[in-house]
C-alpha cells in the first residue's frame, strides 16, 4: 500500500465532502502555525517594500506535508486526513499571513507614528510617538472583522453565479486536488460537457470492443458523434459502439489490445507509482531547497551586510540614488510570483524615478543640494515619491471607474448584455498566475484517463451550490456586520478621540470600504489581484471631497478612513479566494468562515506582537527597513487635503498622472479585442511604475530578475500546470525562508553581535 493511502483517505464522493468534519482542532493548529510563518515573512517584506503575499498555495503544501510525513508519527492511529480539512487550514493560514497589510502594519501604523505632526494630529498625536500594545489590539480588532461579513453574502454573486475565475484559489484548489487524488470541481459549457461525456464514453467502448483507448481516442473525430442533448448514456453508448465497430472494421490504424488498460486502483495495486506521491514530492524538495538556501544567505546578510547592497554600478549612484543591487533570494522569488511583464514595468519605474527624475530634480536645484538621500522631506525620495503618488492614484481612478461602470451594468441589464462588459478591466500588476485557469483547463480537457477520473464534470449554466446547512445563516452576517461596524467606530474613537475622529465619518468610511470592498472582490476575481494600494488611495480621495479641510487633524482622519477602506477590501478578497478554493473542491463555507475568523483573532495578537518587535530592536525607517508604503500614506493624505507640493513637483506629477491615465484607459477599454494583446503588454501599468519609483532600485532589480528566469524557465513549457506549480512552489521557499530567517537576524540585532 502506498503511502498516501496510509496517511489519506481514499476519495470521498463529491456530495459527501461537505458533510466530513473539517473544523478540527488538528487543522487549526496547523493552520495558525503555518499562517504565523507566512506573518513572520510578510512583516519583513512589508516594511522594506510594501509587499506581502497570501501564500495559499505554498500553505496548502506546508499542511499537506505536516499531515503525511509528521502526524503519522505522533498519533498513528487518529483517522485520515482530506482535502477539504486541508482547504480549511489554507484558508486560516491566509487569514493570519495577511494580518501586516490588513491591519495596517506596513503603510498606516508607521505613518500615524513616524510621520505625522501635531498640527496633521489635530493636537492628539506626538510626533515620534508609538502606539501602546493595547492601542495596537483595539486598533487589531477595529479592522478585523467586518470585512468578512461584507465578503459572505457576496460569494452566491461572484463564485456561484458569474463563476469568476480567481486564479490562485483556482491553483490552489487543483493544487490540493492534486496532492491528495481528490475529485474537482470543473465548470463547461453545455456543448463542453456534451462533447466531454461523449470522449468518455468512447473510451469505455473502445474497451469494450478491446480496442486500443489511445488510438481510439487521438482519432476520434473521425467517429463523427455529435453532442446531443437529453439523450441518456445507454442510447449514446450503444450509438458509439456501432460507430467503432464499423469504424475499427473500415480502419487498419486503429490497433486491437487484448486487454483494457489499468485503472488507477489497478496500477496501484500492481506496484505503478501514485502520480499524487510523486507530485508531493517533488514540490516538497523543491520548497525544502529552497527554503535553505534563502535561510543561509538571510543569517549571512547580517554578518556581511555588503550583501544587502552590493554598489555594482559604482560608489556615485550608490552614494547618491541608490543604485544597487540586492541578491535576495526572495525578492526574486516576489519577481517569479509577480511575473516578467510586471516586474518589467517596476523596472522602468525605477529607471523613470531613480535614473531620469531624480537626476534632473538635483541637477535643476528642486530639492537642496546637500539633501540625505533618505530624507522623505526634503531629498529627492521625497521629490520623486509625488510623482509615483500622482501616477498610482491616476491608474487605479481610472480602472475603479472602468470597474465600477462595469459592475453596475452588469446588475442592471440582462446576462446576454452584460456579457459585453465582461473582460474591460485591465490588470495592474499581471502576475503568472493569471494563466493558471486556462492551463488548468487545458491540462483536464487533454489529460490521460486517470486524471479525467478525478474531475466532476458540470455545466456552467448550473447553480453548484452545497446544502444551506453548510452557508452561513443570514443572521449571522447581518448581526455580525452590525457588531464589527460597531466595534470599529467605538475603538477608532477611543484611540483618537472625537475631537479628531468624528463618529459620522466613521460611518462614511464604513460604508465607502462596503463599496470599495466589492470592486476589489470582482477586481481579485477576474484579474488575480486585490488592488488594496489602490482602494486605500481612492478611500483618501474620496474621504478629503466629504470632509471639510478644516476639521481638526483631517490629514490623521484621512489615513485612518483609508485604512479601513484597505483592510476591508483586503480581508473581502481574501475570505472570497479561499471560497472558490473551497467551492471547486466542494468544502464547507461555513467552515472557511471560521477559519477566517479563528485566523483573523490569531493574527491580531501576533502582528501587534511583531510590530512592538520590530519597533524596539530597529529605529525605522532606516536604510534596510525604508517604510515607503508608509511615507506614501502620509503623502498622499497632505495633497488631497490641501498641502503643496514640493518645488516643481507639482507639474512633473500632473503630466506623469495624465499620460499614465491615457494609457491605463486605453488598455482597459481594449484589453477585450483579443488582436489587440500583443499591443497592450507594452504598455506600462501605472500602479507597478508607481511601486517601482517609491522602492528603492535595489529591490526592483532583484525582482526583475526573478521575472527574467520565471519567463526564460516557463518559455518551453507553456499551458504546463506542473511546470508553473513548481516555479511557484520554488519561489515560495525562497520567500519564506528568508522571511522566517529574519526573525534570527532580529535576535542577533538585540544581543548586539558584531557585523563585518
């Protein structure tokens, strides 16, 4: 007997999943552990670039390989694990991982504290000043919760109705499938499913008659059977069977066996190699490896901080504009997660900011000469951070009106109509997994007759939904919408007070992260990423046209209502991912909504924790630790609510907003018309530019990298499902282990150990 087969359970039938007990203190346990990893890597990452990744897939990996390899070990006889209880810890360990962005760890907390005056404060708020262990909790707890609720009811819409493809749920549900030879999901057309079943029952024939399958199936249109509908199995069996008879007689290609191949239980059984055994393995080497490799060089870069920095394009750039090079393993692990086309335009963002602005802004004498490099004020970061400013909140304006117009048609009009609109909105920042569906597809519309065995097949006209007992009660999401609402007006007061934070635009910001939360949901479906930057930008916007500029500390009140905005549309997208992981492999909602609220508990301890860390062993920002997310808030909050700009920075940030505007309009108004593809991945995406001038170009450069060997490793391998599996796997060990690793680093900083 196989392993898999000692450690998991045999397939269960798709009806039954729902039912399996999948809220287990095992899985939970599980499920925090291995989300407080991922917690740990994006603090470290979201402090020094602005980035954090959900991790899903490596995380439904991580509990795989715990369930076949550990748990055996300490309870050998407890019952067998499944896939759905593997969706459950998946969907935890996201829910604590993002913790750092959802709460504001990476932009907004470090703003209030770092960069805010008294004056911006409304009086409140000293400059300097940090946030007490219980103000970071009610802070926690404020932005928790309500964007879950906001997520539920939305999820019939989105995932049962439009069926939008969420790429990396997607992944990660074959992913899991995979690994434990479970049956998925998979939704076709009607004359898709027709012409499926027909194959199938080709195949069964062609056995019948021993008859060779392969042969019969590679010429198979030449049996001329049509999809025909309302017509049962028997009737279409005993059609096809006549038209391989005559066929087989009238054809000397197609060869006769004397007996029908092995089942996958027969291969088994004879000693064949379980593909689900060999999938496991390979990734989990590859993750191990690479997890090590990033973890030596994480412990190396402390005692050889030249690593960090390496001045490869001279001691002047380096001095004067940063230009270096960082090779950190898991920057180029974000550039393979991010893909070419990305990384590419962070790369000429850098290129825009670092290589071209910032030089002629010296030259020209628009910041003072003698200026710190570092200096967020008055350096030429601070100059060209305006300009990434204008260029971000003119892209994603533009794509929220694209997407908002979009949506309200889609609602309004009839299904046939709507379905014009469907693919307008164009994606900021394209990553490799947007080609997950289609290779998914792909690989089960083209895979061997062991592999169509483990895919349910349904028509996407159908509503797939599970039993009601398995959904979350109305009730609950109403109650709960209202409670969280509540917690979050009454906390955000106590920390701030009335005097700066008013208990009506409280309420406002609520209801614009409802709305935001629902453009970023369709926004994660379709495109494969939740715009949360974006979302946080526009909230601010929005908030300075309702709130008069003369309200006292309107520039805090404006950092605080878009980060509500940010945590809801975070927490939204998140909670409905993991719900199409689960959906395609027919797991419980409900269980994933506690999941998600377990999760959410767990990571507001742990990220207050790691912050009050992070905060008393290094002195941020600092030249490792840059916080720019953070300097973009505050940024962004001065110029909608009022404050000007820096010498010149004002005309440069116009022209750069209108021609990064133009140019975000026309890829989302012809992103539809298929001939015009190979024109629009030349043009740049405003809001990966925006992130490449704000990053220093050490980062950039490593990711760009990254892109460079995940395009020159996929280039041969294209619709391959295993192959961009394993490059993700790869870059994901390459990502945790230095993220993990810097916990070691942070140790070493507080005893004091001599670098070299």
């Amino acid at each position: 007997m196989s392993e898999s087969t000692t450690t998991f359970s045999k397939p269960i039938h798709w009806n039954d999943k729902p039912e399996l007990k999948q809220v287990t203190l095992r899985a939970t346990v599980v499920g925090l552990a291995i989300g407080s990893l991922v917690l740990i890597s994006n603090f470290q990452f979201g402090l020094q670039t602005g980035w954090v990744s959900m991790m899903s897939l490596p995380s439904a990996l991580l509990a795989v390989a715990f369930f076949k390899q550990i748990w055996p070990i300490i309870f050998p006889n407890d019952r067998l694990f499944t896939d759905v209880e593997t969706v459950y810890v998946q969907s935890m360990a996201v829910a604590v991982g993002t913790g750092p962005l959802t709460f504001g760890f990476v932009g907004v907390i470090p703003a209030v504290e770092k960069f805010v005056t008294f004056d911006e404060s409304g009086g409140t708020w000293q400059p300097g000043q940090s946030f007490t262990f219980t103000q970071l909790i009610f802070w926690c707890v404020s932005l928790a919760f309500f964007g879950i609720f906001f997520a539920v009811p939305l999820r019939k819409q989105v995932i049962i109705r439009e069926k939008l493809p969420f790429p990396s749920g997607s992944a990660t549900a074959v992913l899991i499938a995979v690994l434990n030879g479970s049956e998925i999901l998979q939704e076709v057309s009607k004359n898709d499913l027709l012409e499926m079943r027909n194959r199938r029952l080709v195949r069964e024939c062609a056995e019948v008659l021993q008859l060779d399958p392969k042969e019969v199936t590679a010429r198979c249109s030449c049996f001329k059977y049509n999809a025909i509908e309302n017509v049962d199995e028997g009737t279409e069996r005993r059609r096809i069977c006549d038209e391989l008879q005559r066929s087989s007689q009238n054809s000397a290609q197609i060869k006769r066996t004397s007996a029908a191949p092995l089942s996958q239980t027969e291969e088994n059984e004879h000693g064949v190699p379980d593909e689900t055994d060999s999938v496991y393995s390979e990734n989990i080497v590859i993750l191990l490896k690479t997890f090590s490799m990033a973890s030596l060089y994480t412990v190396a870069s402390y005692f050889l901080p030249i690593l960090t920095a390496l001045p490869i394009f001279g001691s002047y750039l380096s001095k004067n504009y940063l230009w270096n090079f960082q090779p950190s393993p898991a920057y180029i692990g974000q550039g393979i997660i991010m893909g070419l086309p990305t990384v590419s335009y962070m790369f000429f963002g850098a290129v825009l900011g670092w290589g071209i602005l910032a030089p002629i802004a010296k030259h020209m004498k628009w910041i003072a000469p003698d200026a710190d490099v570092h200096d967020w004020e008055n350096g030429v970061q601070g100059w060209i951070l305006w300009c990434s400013l204008s260029i971000m909140v003119s892209d994603s304006l533009v794509g929220f009106v694209v997407i908002a117009i979009r949506s309200l048609v889609k609602f309004w009009l009839a299904d046939d109509k709507s379905e014009l609109l469907t693919n307008l909105l164009d994606d900021s920042m394209e990553s490799m997994l947007m080609e997950e569906e289609r290779a998914i597809n792909i690989k089960k519309r083209t895979s061997s007759i062991r592999t169509q065995e483990t895919v349910r097949l349904v028509s996407s006209q159908h509503e797939n939904e599970v039993d009601q007992r398995h959904l979350v009660e109305y009730t609950t999401v109403i109650s709960g919408l209202i409670i969280s609402s509540i917690i979050c007006i009454v906390f955000v007061v106590y920390i701030f007070g009335t005097k700066v934070i008013p208990v009506y635009s409280m309420v406002i910001a609520l209801v614009l992260a409802l709305f935001l939360s629902v453009l970023g949901i369709r926004a994660l479906g379709e495109t494969d990423l939740n715009p949360v930057s974006g979302i946080g930008k526009i909230s601010q916007l929005l908030f300075a046209l309702i709130v008069p500029k003369n309200q006292p500390g309107v520039v805090l009140l404006n950092i605080v209502a878009g980060g509500i905005a940010e945590a809801g549309a975070q927490q939204a997208g998140d909670l409905m991912q993991d719900l199409k992981t689960g959906h395609l492999l027919n797991a419980s909602p409900r269980a994933q909504f506690i999941a998600q609220m377990i999760g959410a508990v767990w990571s507001i301890v742990l990220s207050s924790v790691m912050y009050i860390i992070y905060n008393k062993i290094y002195t941020l920002p600092n030249e490792s630790i840059r916080i720019p997310t953070a300097a973009v808030w505050i940024d962004c909050a001065r110029l909608v609510t009022g404050k000007s700009l820096p010498h010149r920075a004002f005309e440069c940030s116009l022209v750069l907003g209108s021609i990064f505007g133009v140019l975000s309009l026309i890829k989302n108004c012809y992103r539809e018309r298929e001939s015009m593809g190979k024109y629009l991945i030349w043009i740049p995406s405003g809001v990966a530019v925006g992130v490449g001038i704000y990053n220093a170009p050490s980062f950039t450069i490593a990711r760009f990298l990254g892109g460079l060997i995940c395009h020159y490793r996929l280039s041969n391998y294209k619709g391959d499902l295993d192959a961009k599996t394993k490059m993700i796997v790869f870059s994901s060990g390459l990502v945790l282990g230095e993220g993990i690793f810097s916990v070691v680093n942070m140790f070493l900083t507080s005893l004091n150990v001599p670098t070299w």
